[in-house]
C-alpha cells in the first residue's frame, strides 16, 4: 500500500503535528499509539517507508530509541514533502542532499513574492 500523506499543518523538518483538545502531539505516534497502545520509555514510531508526513499504519513500526536515530542516520529514500530522492531529483550541497523539486518551488514562490513587491511598489508611487 502506499503513503498516505498528511498535507496539513507540518513541522519545518516535515513531520506532522496537530492539536487536539488543547494537546500537541506528533500525528504518526499517536496513530500509532491508537492502534497498538502507548510505547515503553525508550521507544519511537519510525516511518519504514522514510517519508515523515506518512500516516499509513502499514508504514509504521516501533522501534528502540538507539536504533530509531541509527535509521535516521540512513539515506533518505524521500523528500519531507515526499518526492523522490532519486539521483535525478537530488543536487548535493557539502554533505547535504536537497531535492529538486522542493528547490523549484521554494525559488518560484521566492520571484513571486518579488514581482508582487516591485509591481505593488510602483503602484504605490
């Protein structure tokens, strides 16, 4: 089955998190948690299929802490917005890999608001 990507409020590293009931929590652990009960100390929901806004409770199991930041530490197969990190969608910046796309949309939105400002500048004048 594939991802079901939660497309609402996120964090910046991707994640999603929501409020219910005056409580903030992050969204693949508590779905995880609903299903399977509440996690020992010590323990995290890790996404198997990378993608951190995933909600899909196939794609989630949990594991150690120690062994959860080890995974972490594993290339990224997507993006946090869940493109594709293939090497035609990857530019690499020191030792970084950053996403084409997601860079395409951030520099659109960038000139956009540029053009806004000039066009709305001169009619200001």
């Amino acid at each position: 089955m594939s991802c079901l990507l939660w497309e609402s409020t996120k964090l910046h590293n991707g994640y999603a998190r929501v409020w219910r009931n005056n409580e903030r929590f992050m969204l693949h652990r508590r779905i995880y948690e609903d299903a399977y009960g509440a996690l020992p100390d010590g323990w995290d929901v890790h996404h198997k299929c990378g993608v951190k806004n995933c909600v899909n409770l196939a794609h989630l199991e949990a594991v150690q802490h120690a062994t959860h930041a080890k995974l972490h530490n594993e290339p990224r197969t997507h993006c946090p917005q869940g493109h594709p990190m293939t090497p035609e969608n990857v530019y690499h910046y020191g030792a970084f890999r950053h996403c084409k796309i997601c860079r395409r949309v951030i520099e659109r939105r960038y000139v956009a608001r540029k053009r806004a400002r000039e066009i709305g500048g001169a009619a200001n004048v």
